[in-house]
C-alpha cells in the first residue's frame, strides 16, 4: 500500500476526533440557558474536556504501545460520536460537562496514539514531517467543527441538532472502520497497560510554552464568546473559534521551515501580543480588532509553538513517542482549563471584562518569566560546554 493511502486516512481520522471536540462550542450559551447557568458554570463543562484528557495522557499515554496504534484512533471516533449524541438526546448543562469529558479521553487516546503512528508510516528519518500532518489534521480539526456549527445554525437557524452534528454521526463510525484497515507497522510491546507519560530532558520549555499559548486559546473559545454574546455578536462565535486554530495551520508550513528554539522564540512574543490586541477589540467593542487579536494567538499556539513542541519532543524520544506526546500534552492541558476555570469564577463576581484583563496581566507576566528562565539555562548550557571542552 502506497504511504499516502495510510498517511491521508489517518489525518482524515485525527481530524475527524478533534471535529468533534470543539463542535458544540457555539451552542455553549444554550446549553447553559437550558440549566440556567453562569460563567463559572460553563468554563468548568468546558474544562470538563481536560478532566477526561489529563488522566488518559498520566496513565493511558502509552496504552498503543501494548495494543497497537489502530484501536485507540477507533475508539476516539467513536467516543466523539456517543458525545455528541448525548447533547442532541439531552441538551443540557450537565450532559455538555459529560460530553467533554469523553471528548478528552478521545484526544487523549488519538493524538498519542496518532502522533506515534504517523511517525511509524513516514520513518523516523521524517518525524518532522509527521509532525506537521498531526498538528495540520488536529489544528483543522479543533477549528473546522466550531465553524462548521456556526454555519449549520447560521443556514438553519436556531436548532440543537445542526448539520454538523449529523456529518459527524456519519464520518465517524466509518472512519473507526477504516482505522482498523490500517497497516500494522507498530509492533506492540509486552509492556503494562498502565503508562506514565515521559518527559525529554530538555523539553521542559516546549512544555511551559504549550501551557501558556493553549491556556490563551482556552479563553478565546470559552470566555470569548461569553463577551460577544453580551455585546449582541454571538453569531461570530464559530468564525472566532476557527480563526483561533485556523490561522496557526497556514503558519506551519513556515514554522517547519524553522528552527524548533526560532519557531518556540517567535510564539513567546506572539502569545501576549495577539492576547493584547483582542482585549482591546473586547474593551472597545471592536469585532475587527477581537478577530485580528484572534488570528496572532492562533499564529503562536497552534502554529508555531505547536509545531515546534511536537516535533522536538518527538525528536528527542524516539524509542518513547506515544509516552513523550503525552507529557507534552500534559503541560498543554494543563494551561487550557485551569486559567479558564479561574477567569470563569472571576467573571461570575466582577465580570468578563475583568476576568480578561487578570489573564492578560498574568500571561505577559508569566511569559516574561518563562523566557528569562530559558534564556539563563540556555546562556549556562553554553558556558558548561565550553568549560568541558
């Protein structure tokens, strides 16, 4: 079988998981409406998304490596659906904080699983390249189900079972079928089925940087689009969401052409600054400025620091992929609920307005931190090597 069968089917499933994950983000506002709940409310159903993921990736991230890489790809599609399926039969509060939570262990089990197997197809000779089609696939895939919502119920109007919903109750099951037909390049191994992830030596800045630009991306999907509905613009909700991923994936390709410390460097500097210029749009009641904003930290988070995370920690694990994306994950995840969580408390007593402005305030502190650091470790790195030498 030629490798662009295989490599193109299993994009088409990582970005059929990841669809599902953000699908229901437009509906967030009436599915809250249906529990009569706040802020605080739906950033921790939107949180509820790590809460399935976390503990997949500490003790699940090396389960492909016992049973092989096409049964948890399976079984994320599948997941998706029986998630979206709840919302449709249930639509409430409750059944959206339940429908996140499988929607973690899918991505959780898929981009591990998927991350390492597409490395497998191409050779390791190009884990750069299977870098760029996993994150390509998944940063498609988290934007493009926001956004084909935001269309389904801008074609259709008000409904709790857009079309959307439905391309996916039909893409994924075959999808989970045509997993299985996969080549079988992997070779399990004898290990437990209970895995902790790893962590490269020397990673540790990819990870805090994934943490601070996915944690950015979590109040652009989560809290954004509470502000815009109560400024009347809740029909940009999808077009946001989409841009926030959307924008990072035409940066790969100039990413991958870089350096993975350049492409790391340029995020630090484009994470703040995009987060900057759309609290001033929110501020200001500017949409233009809200989606400008939108597009620079979608450039940082899932372009380049995405790419240049993935691919180093890749690089630096080989005998340990599956275990090494999971780490990675860890931190990422980490950074996209808790920050959510917290401004989602904080615009329950003093407002969304607010809630943005102490994120921003910690993120350009935090990020000035993280540089600093990386800046001092790197300058010592190179003065003990040439101590050595």
């Amino acid at each position: 079988m030629s490798k662009i069968i295989p490599v193109s089917l299993l994009a088409l499933g990582l970005f059929t998981v990841t669809f599902a994950v953000n699908l229901q983000a437009p509906l967030y506002d009436a599915y809250a409406a249906e529990s009569d709940v706040g802020a605080t409310a739906v950033t921790v159903a939107f949180a509820a998304y790590a809460g399935g993921l976390m503990p997949t990736l500490l003790l699940l991230g090396g389960l492909s490596d016992r049973i092989g890489r096409r049964v948890p790809i399976a079984l994320a599609l599948i997941l998706g659906a029986v998630a979206t399926a709840l919302l449709v039969q249930v639509p409430s509060w409750t059944s959206l904080v339940i429908a996140r939570f499988l929607l973690g262990i899918g991505t959780g089990l898929a981009t591990t699983a998927g991350t390492a197997y597409m490395t497998e197809i191409l050779g390791t000779c190009r884990a750069k390249n299977a870098a760029l089609i996993v994150t390509s696939a998944t940063s498609l895939g988290f934007g493009g189900g926001a956004l084909a919502t935001g269309i389904s119920l801008g074609v259709q109007g008000p409904t709790l079972l857009p079309a959307s919903y439905i391309a996916l109750f039909v893409a994924a099951p075959v999808l989970a079928l045509i997993a299985f037909g996969l080549p079988r390049i992997d070779k399990p191994k004898p290990v437990s089925l209970l895995r902790l992830p790893v962590f490269p030596a020397g990673t540790w800045v990819f990870g805090a940087a994934m943490a601070l630009a996915w944690s950015t991306t979590g109040m652009t999907i989560a809290v954004v689009p509470l502000e815009l509905a109560a400024n009347d613009l809740g029909g940009w909700t999808g077009l946001v969401i989409f841009l926030a991923i959307f924008v990072g994936f035409l940066c790969q390709p100039i990413a991958r052409r870089m350096t993975n410390e350049r492409a790391l460097a340029l995020g630090f500097v484009l994470i703040p600054l995009g987060f900057l210029v759309l609290l001033i749009g929110v501020w200001l009641k500017v949409l233009t400025l809200v989606l400008i904003g939108t597009c620079i930290t979608s450039a940082a988070s899932y372009g380049f620091t995405y790419l240049a995370s993935l691919a180093e920690v890749s690089l630096r694990a080989p005998d340990d992929r599956a275990r090494a994306t999971a780490g990675l994950f860890v931190y990422a995840y980490f950074g996209f609920s808790l920050p959510v969580i917290a401004s989602g408390a904080l615009a329950d007593m003093l407002g969304l307005l607010f809630a943005m402005i102490a994120f921003g305030a910690v993120q350009v502190a935090a990020t000035a931190i993280i540089v600093m650091l990386w800046k001092w470790r790197s300058a010592l790195a190179f003065r003990n090597a040439n101590h050595a030498s």
